[in-house]
C-alpha cells in the first residue's frame, strides 16, 4: 500500500482565505493531519492480489461442495440398490 503526503502548508493557506485566523487554520490542519496520518491508498497491485486469493477461495470452495453433492449422489444411489 502506499501513502499520500498532505500538504500542511498549502491547507493552511486555502483555510485563511476562506476567513480563518492563522492560529485556527494551523489547528484544523494539523487535525486533519493527524487523523489521516494512518490512511493508506490501495494500489493496483493490492488489488490484484486480493482479488487472485478470493478467486482460489471460490474454487476451493466449488470443488468442496462439488464433491459433497457428488457424495450424497452416490450414497442416495447405494440406498436405492
């Protein structure tokens, strides 16, 4: 996964034109900051590789349930005889 820098600097002045005081705007950035210090982006990749371990998941899955069904196929079948 990777990270997004964050602009403090640039934050804080978009804040002051919008009418906040400096110390204010400083505040509400460094916030802001904080909170999203432990965010991180997905990737591609990431996504890649999730999407690959669910896609095995399912066959195993598939192929366990194939085999219950083929198993209660064959003992209905050895009741019948």
């Amino acid at each position: 996964m990777s990270t997004v820098t964050f602009d403090t600097l640039k934050f804080v002045e978009i804040l002051k034109k919008s009418g906040f005081d400096e110390e204010r705007a400083k505040g509400i950035a460094n916030a802001y900051q904080s909170a999203s210090d432990d965010r991180e982006l997905v990737t591609k990749q990431d996504l890649q590789i999730q999407l690959t371990d669910m896609k095995f998941d399912m066959l195993k899955w598939i192929i366990g349930l194939a085999l219950a069904q083929f198993s209660v196929l064959i003992g209905i079948l050895m009741k019948m005889h």
